[in-house]
C-alpha cells in the first residue's frame, strides 16, 4: 500500500544524509557515497532544480 504523501517526510537542499533519495518534483534518484563517512549534502535537483527529496524505502 502506498505511503500517505501527508506522511512522507522531505529533506531540502543542505541536508546531510545517508542512504538513497528521490526528487519530490520530477523523481531522480540520488544516493549517498559509500566510501569516506557515507554523508551526502543534498543539492537542487539537477534535472529540475527542485529543492525537495523524500527517503526511498525504509
């Protein structure tokens, strides 16, 4: 069952996270490097220039 979009919880542009993420606006998938400390700054989209990324899976 898909997740309710009130429930998804969105990142913007200079957070630092882990794992993998998509644009809120046009979907691109973007994942944290493994190799140093694993962290990711999330930038604009580079496809649409959004500034909004949900979690993928859990």
């Amino acid at each position: 069952m898909p997740q309710d979009p009130a429930q998804v919880e969105t990142f913007t542009v200079g957070d630092e996270v882990t794992g993998s993420f998509r644009c809120a606006e046009c979907d691109l998938l973007v994942t944290s490097p493994t190799e140093n400390d694993g962290v990711l700054v999330l930038p604009a989209c580079p496809l649409c220039h959004s500034e909004s990324w949900r979690r993928v899976g859990a």
